[in-house]
C-alpha cells in the first residue's frame, strides 16, 4: 500500500493534519515533483533503527539466503562506487 504524499508546501500549510496522519502512516513530502522527506511516527522510526542493529549470525541464515547472497550481482548503476572498495 503507497503511503500519502503531498508537496512541501501542502505540508507546511497544513502540518497538524499531516503530523496527525503520519502517526498511521508515512507521509512522502516533495519538492518540485521529487520525494525529498518522509515524516514517520517516532514509533516507527525506533523500529526501524532497531532493525539497523540486527545481527545475524550466518548459522541463522537459511538455505535460500545464503543462495542469494552467493548469486547476487551488483547493478551496473553502482559501478560508480567500485573504487571504494580499494584499500
């Protein structure tokens, strides 16, 4: 289900309905038709940052991530980035 969006200056206008709505769902803020923001409830953002912290030892990986893991390949779109990879 897409979250609700509206433009910055929506937002501004109308921030007590926003701030309100985004306690049950995210709200996507844009500027000039690009999404720049997302307002989340505290709750959810603490959620998030938990999941962040998740570690998991290989032994709890299934089968099927492990495959997954093993076949993925990394879009050309970040090859930008190889260099970081050099020590």
């Amino acid at each position: 289900m897409p979250n609700l969006s509206v433009t910055s200056a929506e937002f501004q206008k109308n921030f007590g309905r926003y701030r309100e709505a985004a306690i049950r769902e995210a709200i996507t803020i844009t500027n000039h038709g690009r999404d720049s923001l997302v307002l989340l409830s505290a709750d959810e953002y603490r959620r998030l940052k938990k999941r962040d912290r998740e570690v998991l030892p290989v032994s709890e990986l299934s089968d099927e991530d492990i495959e997954a893991i093993r076949t993925a390949e990394i879009p050309e779109a970040f090859a930008a980035f190889d260099h970081e990879l050099e020590s």
